[in-house]
C-alpha cells in the first residue's frame, strides 16, 4: 500500500501544479478582461466628463425700453442688444471682421438667452443688467484645456485676437464653467454647445416600453406554452429550432422587416417609438422565450408532481408553482433582452428613427429618435465638440443599463425571498 501511494506521488503532483496552472490561467483571463472594461470606461469617461460643464460668458446689456414693447417682448431685436453689449465690451474693436470674430465668442443661442431673460424678469427693461451666456463651442474647448496654442498664437479656430479677448473676460471674471444642465435638458442641435440628449432618452425610454410591452408577456406566455403544454412532436420541434435561429438573426434584418411590413403595409408613424418598440419587440422576444424555457427546465419535477398529486389542474400548477419559482430566470432573460435592444441602433436606422429631432416626443406616436443613434450622429460630426458629447452619451446609456439591471436583481430577489 506504502508502495503504491509512492509510485503515483509524482503523477499527483502533476496533477496539482497543473490545477493551480489553470488557476493562475484564470484570474489572469479575469484580470486581462477587468483591465480592458476599466480601461475602456475609463477612456470614455475622461473624453465625455467635459461635456457635463458649460462655459459661459457675461455681458452687462443694456435693455432699452424704446426697443422693447411691454405689450410684445419676443418682437424685439435682441441679437442686435446682444452685439451691441460686446461692442461696448471691447470697444477698442472697429473693423468689420474684428467684429464678426467677436460675435462668434458666443452660442448662436445668445439672442434667446436674453429674451427669455426678459420675459422672466420684466422688471430688468430701462435696465442694464449682468446677463451670462452660453459661450461658442471653440472657447468652450480651449477654456476646458481641449485645445492648445500653437506656435502661430491660434488655439483651434480661435485666432490670436479671439484669445486677447478671452484672457481680458478671464482677468475681470466675465468667464466662468458650471454645470451643463442643458446636456439634459435639451434635445439635439446643429450647434455642438447646444446639443442635449433629452429627445433621444425620452424616445429611448418609450421605445424600450414598447419593446416591454409587448416582448415580455408575449415570450413569457409563449415559453410556458411551449414548455409546459405543447406535446413533444416533429412541430414542436421544428418551433424550438426556428426560434433557436431567430436568436441568432442579424438585427438589421428586424429592421428590413419593420420598414416593409410596419412602415410600407399597415402605415404606422414613421421614426416613432411605436415602431421602433415593435421592430426591438420582436427582436428580443427569441432571447426572452430561450431564457424563460430554460427558466422552466430548472424548477424541479418534483414541484410538479406535488401539485398534481392534491388535486391541481396543470394550469393551477404550472401559473402558482411552476412559474413564480422560475420567474427569476425569466426576469434575467427579460434583461438581457432589454440590454440588447438598449444599444441596437441598425434596426432603427431602417425605420427612420435617424432623422433630426429636436423637440421632445410626447408619446409613443410622435417623431423621436434614441440614444445609440444619437451616438451614431454625433460621432460622424466633424466638430471637436461632438466627440466630447458622443463619450458623455455614451456614459449615460451605461449608466441606464446598470440601472436596468439594478432593477432586475432587485426583482430577482425579492421572488427568490417570497418563494
């Protein structure tokens, strides 16, 4: 026996050094694949952190009460008190182009500013009142340190003049960051200070509402039925490998599906929620239906013979036994399902949902577009600015699927605790 347990010693120990070999193979496969997702946040994280502060810039304006009507305020010329105010800013300024340089310091959106200023405050007409603005895109850039000074004296397209001026705003405190809440608040814009992600979350969440709607108690029903009731033949069969393709089934094929039956036959809203709801509805529903049979494979068999021994029907069993226990499992599903249409952006590009929205939808039968493509359009934008609002987006949508599956693991828990 002494003999034996000698003689396959050194096996043992090969067999040992080539566990902890493994061992050490896979906490080295988790490091590597943790570096890449924080390099990879990360990244994202420094390039969009900007586009969560706004530069603005403060004029003293002159409201004069013989060019604005009591009686009718947004009829005044505002941009004019706007360019005159800069003017009397720097007024060494004289020339013609030295002006236009000046005048772009600003948002194009300078002129609103102060007019919904004045339609706020009434009481700031005859007044010369301190009024902050929203500053240009290129000063945006260099007050946040994106852009440097070359050897010429220029910082992007921002020429030396341009930089004189914006030191003297800095010297006397008429320049100043805080926080953008207008990247919330707003929707898109052709002006990259101005853009806002509030259309594209707005058509996000009702698109994903939609998708809910109708994938989630459709793909849960129809896994039960499946599972549970629908007898094991050459159809059933034929079902559960035609649903095991659909899972597989390139998105934008959904999309192609979308335009010609949603959009060309039945005529439903172009770019709305509806469709694009529908189009990631039925995308999703194979991944919830695998998840959910799987989900009802798990419960034990015993649970069903248990009920069926006291006298329940299969309805009762399966409804207040079965399926609570393996709800969990179907809920995990669901989310994964979600999370996969949360970022599909080929499906909606085929039903319109690329088109330039600005105003918020206010439901699911209004223009709007989504997130991912909204990160889609920024990202094709030429402008530094862009690229910046491109990783901030980015960052909220992550932001939302860990929100997403927050809830999921909440849900999960609080069946596993009540069954």
């Amino acid at each position: 026996m002494t003999e034996t347990f000698t003689r396959k010693t050194p096996e043992l120990a090969r067999r040992h050094a080539g566990e902890k070999r493994f061992q050490w193979l896979g906490k080295a496969a988790i490091t590597i694949a943790i570096g890449f997702l924080l390099v990879m946040v990360g990244t994202i994280s420094w390039m969009g952190v900007g586009a969560f502060k706004q530069t603005q810039i403060a004029l003293d304006v002159y409201l004069d009460p013989q060019e604005i009507d009591t009686a009718a305020p947004n009829k005044a010329d505002y941009g004019a008190m706007v360019k005159k105010a800069q003017r009397s800013k720097f007024s060494d300024v004289k020339k013609h182009n030295d002006k236009r340089k000046l005048y772009k310091l600003l948002s194009s959106q300078a002129a609103f500013t102060l007019q919904h200023q004045v339609a706020d405050n009434p009481e700031l007409i005859g007044q010369t009142a301190k009024i902050w603005f929203i500053a240009s895109d290129d000063v945006d850039m260099f007050i946040k340190g994106n852009t440097n000074v070359d050897d010429s004296g220029n910082a992007g397209k921002l020429d030396k003049k341009q930089l004189q001026w914006i030191a003297a705003l800095k010297s006397t405190g008429d320049i100043r960051t805080r926080f953008n809440s207008s990247f919330f608040l707003s929707g898109d814009s052709r002006e990259p200070e101005l853009a806002g992600i509030l259309s594209a979350f707005t058509g996000t969440v009702l698109t994903l509402a939609v998708c809910f709607a109708l994938s989630f108690p459709v793909g849960i029903l129809a896994a039960i039925y499946l599972e549970e009731f629908t007898p094991k033949n050459r159809w059933s069969d034929l079902i559960e490998v035609n649903i095991n393709n659909l899972a597989a089934v390139p998105s934008i094929v959904f999309g192609l599906l979308g335009l010609s039956v949603f959009l060309n036959t039945f005529g439903l809203p172009r770019s709305s929620p509806l469709v694009g709801g529908m189009v990631l509805g039925l995308m999703t529903l194979p991944t919830i239906i695998i998840a959910s049979r799987a989900a009802l494979r798990a419960v034990p068999p015993s649970i069903r013979q248990a009920a069926l021994g006291i006298g329940a029907t299969q309805i009762q069993t399966v409804f207040h036994h079965v399926a609570p226990l393996a709800m969990p499992g179907m809920l995990t599903g669901a989310i994964i399902g979600m999370a996969r249409a949360l970022g599909e952006t080929a499906p909606l590009l085929m039903i319109g949902m690329v088109a330039f929205i600005v105003d918020v939808p206010g439901s699911v039968l209004q223009p709007a577009t989504a997130l991912p493509v909204q990160i889609f359009l920024w990202a094709d934008s030429p402008e530094r600015a862009f690229l910046e609002k491109t990783s901030a987006a980015i960052i909220v949508l992550i932001v939302f699927l860990i929100f997403m599956n927050l809830i999921a693991i909440i849900l999960r828990h609080k069946y596993r605790q009540r069954f």
